[in-house]
C-alpha cells in the first residue's frame, strides 16, 4: 500500500476516513452521522468502525470513523495501529482504491498517527498472485492512502515505521511462498534481490563449502532432497567500526516431510513455513538495513529442505557437526535443531558475536505449552531475556521465558554419542532448547525463540488476516533500538 501526504482531499478519494477516542465525536460531522453512530451503539473503541455517507462539496463521499479507544490506555499505541488495521480490513475488497484518511480532529501525537498508518498498511497486505479466478468482489482493491492534517511529525515518524513494515511484509511473503517456489536456493535469491544496492554483505555457502566446513548436522538433515542446502549470512556494520555484532539466527527448513520420520499427511502444507525462523531474520535485517540502523548486526539463516528418500538420514544414525560434537539422529523429524547445531557454530567461529539470538519454529510442544499467543524464550543470560520480553510487549510479538537446566539436559544424553536430537515426549521445548544450548560458546549471552505457534495464523489477528504474521521483525527491530542504539 502506498501512504502519502497532503492538504487536501484527493477528488479521486471517495473514502474518507477518521479516527477519534473513545466516547468522542469528531469536529465536523454531518447530524445524520452523528445519530448513526449513536443509533449503531458505536463507542469509538479500539478497532470499532461505523461507516456512513455524506455530501462534501456537491459529492457524495463514504464516511468512516475508526475507534482508538481511551487516550490514557497503556495499550495506546497497539489501540492505534487496530484503528488503522480495521479500516484496512473493511475496505481492502470494497471497490475503492484509495482512501483519504484525515487526522485533523483525532488529537492524536504522531508517533499515534504513525501507528495508525502502520495498521493500516500492514493489514491490507495479502498475497494473491495464485489466485487467477476470484471474483471482483473478492479482490484487494484499495492500493493507496493520502494523510491529511496530521499532526506535526507525522511524516518523519511514519518514515521510520515504514521500513519495518517493509520488513515484515518481505517476511511474509517469504513464508506464504509455496515449497516449489521457495527452497534454498531460491530463498537465498530473492534475499540477493531485495538486498541489492544496500550495503549489506551477503554471504552464502553451498554444500561443498559446508562439507569442508564439517557441517554434518545441517548436511544430514538435506540428504533426502533434491534441492540443495545453504548457509546465508547478511551482514550490516551500522554501528561502532570493529565493535562485535549481535547475531540473529534462523531456521530454514523450507518444507518438512518429517524425513524417514514422516510425519501424518494431514496439515503437512502447513510445512512450507518451518522457514519461519529464517523468514524473521531475513525480514529483520531489510528493516534494519533499509532504515540504516547504527548498529552491527549478522543475520544467518540455515537452508535446508527435509525429504525422505533413499538417501534420506535414518533413524539411528550418528553425524558430526562442525563443532565436533556427535548427535545421535532418533528422530529425523527433530531436524531444525540439527540445522541451527551447524549454523550456531558457524555463526560463532565467523562473526564472533557478542550475544546470538535465534528463531525456530521448533517443537510442536512449544505450541501445547503456550498455544499462539506468546512464543518460547529459552536464555542463558537474564538480560538479554527481560529484554525480548520487554520488546516483545511493546511491539505485540510477545514471548514468555521458559526454564532450561541440568536436569533437563541429561535428559538428551546419548549411550553412543555426544547427545540425541531428542529427549523423550516430557518437556520436548525444553530438551530442544537444551541440545541449542551445547552449541553456545561458555560466556556468550543467547536466546532461543521458538516461533512455532506464531508465524501462521489461522484467523486475522491485530495487524494481519489469515495466513503468515510477520512475527519476528518488530521484535527484533525493537530489540535492537532499545539495547544498541538507545
């Protein structure tokens, strides 16, 4: 969606829309509109919209007003970008193409406004370049917004908030991409795509390089597939020349039969976004890289796709990773750790991070545990946890920490190897966690984020409809504001 500025009404805007807090009614209402909304019990909460018509200089224009909820709500910021997510979800389909959104009388900040704008573009976004028979009521029509009478600021606030959702929309696409059109190879193209003419270093290893490397853990996991593996690494110095880089780190099965471990064929669709982990990353750093954060930062993604073949890994079998350890492979579906042992590693012995952090969609028990509202933080060092917890509740990608320990770590002991890739059906996040935890150096603070139950929605959510969040960028963007560059 394209938002611009001006003083004026568009005459092609046939939709005009304002917001206002809860219990107020905005200057300027025709009396029919004003008893409508009384008459349609509308209170001006967060994300509640009334929609009426009025003439405007001889025209007849379609009114909407978006609620924003209380002025002193500690969730005001949240309650604004629902103003802006609701009328993009009213309007995305209903025959106009652009909207004229005045913000004169809303009395609003415009860190407010931005957030407003921020909904709006990031709940219009849908993905249907498949979709070749829908009808016309069906399709996305409103493709652009003009912002009059915003408060002052407004314009530079939403220039800063653009890129993150120019972001979160790359991360998006990246996981609603079906298998056949993203796989390894194709995954690290379209970031060589997105990332050409910044100054970002792209960095990607293929499978001989990681054979040489000793990358037997990640290597094992794409055995079974036709498609080559990959190691991608974006790397952005913004910050503090020679200062060590925080490192964020990704899973990247792009689809996931389970391997010999095949898993039941109903939902395995849903496979095609155990990328999600590497979809964060990758949307993470254009934010970061787009908005010139002033910060260092290496984004590095595991590429794998596991597929059972006579090839394939066995139950049973023992690799080696590149940090030398041997992982016992009970379950080839336990495979995205095997691929974040490798990535891990390399992170370390490449960039020599001063903290790492890492997304996966892990375990399926992370889901049991916490259902879709929070993912799993699992973290050797209480800082760095507090703070994703912190950045998560301001951003709305939540996350809760959970517990790792000794006792739990005994629990993948191997009678024939370093350790088994998993630990039994008790405390399946934590044992996974756990196995992540032996490829971290001793001292080195880190995270793991497990995503499972966040990247794909089933239903529309704050700032999204049905099908993939984008979770992930804002946490880490925010991560980044308030620990690097605050």
């Amino acid at each position: 969606m394209e938002i611009q500025f001006s003083q004026s009404r568009p005459q092609s805007a046939r939709l005009l829309a304002q917001v206002t807090d809860k219990g107020k009614v905005p200057d300027g209402l025709d009396a029919a509109m004003v008893k409508g909304m009384e008459a349609a019990r509308f209170k001006g909460t967060a994300g509640q919209v009334f929609e009426g018509f009025a003439e405007r200089d001889g025209e007849v224009l379609r009114l909407a007003i978006a609620g924003v909820g209380d002025k002193n709500d500690e969730a005001r910021l949240a309650n604004c970008e629902k103003a802006g997510a609701a009328l993009a979800a009213k309007y995305q389909s209903s025959g106009e193409e652009t909207m004229a959104l005045d913000l004169s009388s809303g009395g609003l900040t415009a860190e407010e406004a931005a957030c407003v704008l921020l909904g709006l573009r990031l709940r219009n976004w849908r993905y249907d370049i498949y979709r070749t028979t829908m009808k016309d009521e069906q399709k996305v029509t409103l493709a652009s917004a003009t912002v009059i009478g915003a408060p002052d600021g407004t314009e530079a606030a939403w220039e800063d908030m653009a890129h993150v959702a120019k972001g979160v929309e790359f991360t998006r696409e990246l996981i609603t991409e079906p298998a056949n059109i993203l796989y390894p190879e194709s995954f690290v193209e379209r970031c060589q795509e997105r990332f050409a003419g910044t100054d970002a270093e792209i960095i990607v290893l293929d499978e001989k390089q990681m054979e040489e490397m000793g990358m037997g853990s990640l290597l094992g996991v794409g055995l079974g597939s036709e498609r080559e593996s990959r190691m991608l690494a974006i790397r952005w110095n913004g910050g503090t020349p020679g200062e060590a880089p925080t490192a964020f780190v990704g899973k990247g099965v792009t689809f996931d039969t389970g391997g010999i471990s095949i898993k039941p064929g109903p939902g395995m669709e849903d496979m095609k976004w155990d990328m999600g982990g590497a979809g964060a990353v990758a949307g993470a750093m254009l934010t970061l890289v787009s908005r010139q954060a002033k910060a260092n930062i290496v984004g590095v993604m595991g590429l794998v796709e596991n597929m059972p073949d006579g090839k394939a890994q066995r139950p049973g079998d023992v690799v080696t990773s590149m940090s030398g350890q041997t992982i016992e492979v009970l379950n080839t579906d336990a495979e995205g750790r095997l691929v974040l042992a490798d990535a891990l590693h390399w992170t370390q012995e490449e960039f020599q991070p001063a903290r790492i952090v890492d997304f996966a969609t892990l375990t399926g028990a992370m889901i049991i545990a916490l259902g879709h509202e929070f993912a799993g933080v699992f973290s050797n060092d209480d800082d760095l946890a507090k703070q994703l917890h912190e950045a998560g509740e301001e951003t709305g990608d939540r996350n809760w920490r959970m517990p790792i320990g000794p006792a739990y770590d005994k629990l993948i002991n191997s009678p024939i190897a370093d350790m088994k890739n998993i630990g039994g059906r008790a405390a399946g996040s934590i044992t996974a966690a756990q196995f992540l935890k032996r490829f971290i150096a001793d001292g080195t603070p880190w995270a793991h984020v497990d995503v499972a139950g966040m990247v794909w929605s089933d239903k529309p959510g704050r700032t999204w409809g049905k099908g993939a969040t984008g979770y992930g960028v804002r946490l880490v963007d925010t991560l980044v504001r308030n620990t690097i560059e605050s």
